[in-house]
C-alpha cells in the first residue's frame, strides 16, 4: 500500500513537470530538520515543521515522516511555497507522505527553505516520536528535471503531559441517541477550533496569513466565522483569507465555529507605523505574559540588562521559538561586542536589517558560522544542538578556553545520542557538564528539537552568571 502512494504522489509530480526524471546528487551542504515542541499537554494542537538547509535548486519534493497513530492524530499538512500544489498528506500505517510541486514555466526555489507544516494532536499522555525518514527534491534543469534522495533519519520525541484527565474520547458518549434521521449520516460534531498564528505583527497596509483547524478532521460543519474586537485596526478579509491591518493598535480576530458558537479561537493583532526590531524593555516594567512562567525570574533579569527585548505588544512569547538571528543578537548584546570591522559575507544578510550588526559581529569573533553557500540562515528557528554550539563559542570567547579541546566529565549518555549530530555532540556534553543546558525529563537531548525563547535566556543566563557576568 505505501508503495503505491509513493508512486501515485511521485507521478503527480512528473506528469506536471511534463519531464522525464535524471538522477543527480546534490552537494553534501543539504540537509533537512524535523523541528517540534519538546512538550505539549494531552489533547494538544501543535506543529511539526519540516525545513531543508543550502537546497541549490527546488521544483518539487516529497518526503515521508514515520509517526505513531495510537498516539496522533494528523489534523492538516501544508506549505507556503508558492506556484504549484501540494499532493497529500497520504497515511499508510505509520507512515506520511507529502509531496509539492509548482507548475509551469516558474521560478524555483534556494537556500533555506520550510518546506511544509504538519498539524498534529496529541492523543495520549505519553512521550512521542515523529522520524523525518527520506526527503526527495526534484529541480528543473531546462526540459528534463534532476532528482535527489536524501536519507535523513531525523527524530522529534515530545513529551505529552497529562491534563487532569480531560476526555478525548471522539464523540462524548454518543449511543444511539441521536436526534432522528434514520439511516442518514452520522453528525460529527466540532470539538475544538484553533487560528494560527495565535498572535501576529503587522504595519498599516500590510495583510498576513491567519489559518484555522477544525477538530476532527471529519467534522460534519466546518464553517467558520470571523470578527474583530475593533475594525478601525484590523479586519479579516475573507476574500483573501488573511489579516488586514489598517491603522495603529491591538485588535483581537475571533474565529467562532458556526455549528458551535462556544467554540472560539483568537489571534492578537497588533498594527504599527512600520515594522522594526522588538522594543527593549524599561526598568520596572515587566512582560504582561510571564507571570507564573518557570523562567520569569532570568527573563526579567536578562531584559533589565538589555541582553533580551520583548515584542511591540509588551509580551515576551516565552514558549515562542527562537531564529538564529535572534539569538546571535542575544548574545552580542550579552558580551557586548564591538561592532564592525566585518571580515565575513553572508548573502541573506543584508547591510540595513536590524539583525544585521550583530550577526556580522557574531561571525566576526567566531561565536556563529554560516549553514554553507555564504548563507547564515537567519530566520530558520535554532535547535537545541545548534544553540548548545553557540553558547560554548561564546564561552570560548569569555574564558579564552577552547572548549573543542576539552573532554567531558560525565559518563553520561544522552538516549538519543545517535541522533545529535556530530559536529554538535562535544559541545551538547560540555554545556551539560557545565549545568548551562541540560537534556530532558526523560533522559533524551532533543538535538532538532526547536529552542524557546525562554530556554535560550536560561541558557545564556547561566554561562553568564557563571563567569561573573550578571
């Protein structure tokens, strides 16, 4: 059976491309990341985003994920990437498979690409793994195209915590109950509505995407219907099926289930003149979204340094993720580094972005390097392992030590450990020797797993606070 959606997917994608398939390998620079929350509560929605690293040339693709069905549920499966179709998801057993591709005569795609976001919701209270199995990308070369298959055999474990014995059962006790229609279809009623993103930024003219889940997927009324707490801010234009900002200010966009009018979803809009780097902090003044949070405490520290900044909206979105160029600022703020003098190039950073200076400055002492092709990828989210690197260049530039030459202490071994990469395994171990990042509950690392924002102030904090620092 799975081999039969491979090939119905894979002949989709050549009968559009109209071109008859060569075989190439691609440079050795290409890689591919399943990047997912380490935790998330039992009923849960979340994300699972699969991005690829220095693609030279992408037309179309398909990958397959291995999954474990008594444990998820697959809500929905997309990408962003313009100009074509996707084809799936297709489940067989454990397996999904994803595929894209654009049509025509168009441009394809380079570099640093997310490549699709799968949706899944957490059935049980219970540790999780996804495995990003094999990806394949096919590029057109004039009339013919040229495919590559990658083996990946990345992993994501989540953590499903328990939420008090909250029922997941697919239809609350039905029985035969139901109101009338003998022999029709069974209502499938809606258990839950959720928007995405839950927050955004936007300037005044600008429109962004704003996506909603309906569960479960098979839900008799899917309709939607959207308002907006002030329509002199921010509106939803269904025309477009996106957020449309229209003068300065916070505006809620509500998405309310028509068959269940207790089912709501919101996102927090907030409008400004012009898009610009997130507002540093004032002495006294605390983010409106850290109360009770594990890590209020290093957060308002770091922010009263300036180490740290918060969103145009007064939050902090401590469980949000992190990009690279965010944490690179971090850690130019932290060190203070001298800016200038910039004897690297990067071709995604541009002279003129706000996280130009302190990317620049980063390279230049040797704390972050590029991702191969003169790219820095600045705005893929950080994993675990790649901020476990940066935080030990960083206490490499501190001290004067070199930690690639030191060993760790510990015998400890991570339950994942095949699955840290191994330019990243030294320093995974130092930094946990050190107590600056520590593995998960359950004795894992979680290498691909994308950092928080609070995760990485915590970290910082304490290589900070242990060389006298804060």
């Amino acid at each position: 059976m799975r081999q039969k959606i491979n090939t119905y997917i894979l002949m989709i994608v050549f009968v559009c491309t109209m071109v008859v398939p060569m075989g190439v390998v691609y440079a050795q620079s290409t890689d591919f990341s399943i990047i997912a929350p380490s935790t998330v509560g039992q009923g849960e929605i979340f994300d699972v985003e699969i991005a690829g690293t220095n693609i030279p040339e992408l037309y179309a693709f398909e990958f397959v994920l291995s999954f474990e069905p008594q444990k998820l549920e697959l809500v929905s499966a997309k990408t962003d990437i313009p100009l074509g179709f996707s084809v799936g998801p297709a489940i067989d057993g454990t397996r999904i498979t994803f595929g894209f591709t654009k049509i025509g005569n168009v441009p394809e795609e380079k570099g640093d690409i997310s490549l699709a976001t799968l949706t899944f919701r957490a059935l049980k209270a219970e540790q999780i793994k996804i495995d990003l199995l094999s990806v394949k990308v096919i590029d057109r070369v004039g009339d013919d195209t040229e495919s590559s298959v990658y083996t990946v055999n990345k992993q994501a474990l989540i953590n499903v915590e328990s939420q008090g014995g909250a029922g997941d059962g697919g239809g609350s006790g039905g029985g035969g109950g139901s109101s009338g229609s003998s022999g029709g279809t069974k209502e499938v009623k809606v258990t839950g509505i959720y928007v995405d993103p839950s927050s955004m930024v936007l300037k005044v003219g600008e429109y962004k995407d704003i996506s909603v889940i309906i569960t479960p997927v098979n839900a008799t009324e899917k309709g939607v219907q959207w308002s907006s707490s002030d329509v002199s801010i921010a509106v939803y234009d269904s025309q477009r099926g996106q957020v449309y900002g229209k003068a300065p200010g916070t505006a809620t966009i509500t998405a309310k289930s028509i068959s269940d009018s207790s089912k709501t979803a919101t996102c927090t809009v907030t409008v400004i003149d012009e898009l610009t780097e997130p507002t540093t902090i004032q002495e006294e003044i605390y983010f409106s979204d850290i109360q009770g949070h594990w890590a209020k405490d290093t957060i308002i520290k770091m922010a009263e340094k300036n180490i740290i900044k918060g969103m145009p909206n007064g939050t902090f979105n401590p469980d949000g993720h992190i990009t690279r160029a965010q944490f690179a600022t971090m850690i130019v703020n932290a060190l203070n580094l001298e800016k200038g003098g910039y004897e690297v190039e990067f071709t995604d950073v541009k002279p003129g972005g706000w996280y130009y200076d302190a990317v620049m400055t980063a390279a230049k002492t040797g704390i972050v390097f590029g991702v191969g092709d003169n790219r820095f990828a600045p705005d893929l989210k950080i994993t675990r392992e790649q901020m476990a690197v940066m935080i030990m260049r960083a206490y490499d530039y501190i001290t004067g030590n070199k930690y690639a030459e030191m060993e760790p202490s510990s015998q400890m071994t991570f339950t994942d450990d095949a699955n840290i990469s191994s330019w990243a395994k030294k320093a995974v171990y130092i930094a946990n020797d050190m107590k600056i990042i520590m593995g998960m509950p359950n004795g894992s690392f979680a290498p691909y797993v994308a950092a928080t924002r609070a995760e990485a102030a915590t970290m910082l904090y304490r290589l900070l606070a242990q060389n006298n620092m804060m």
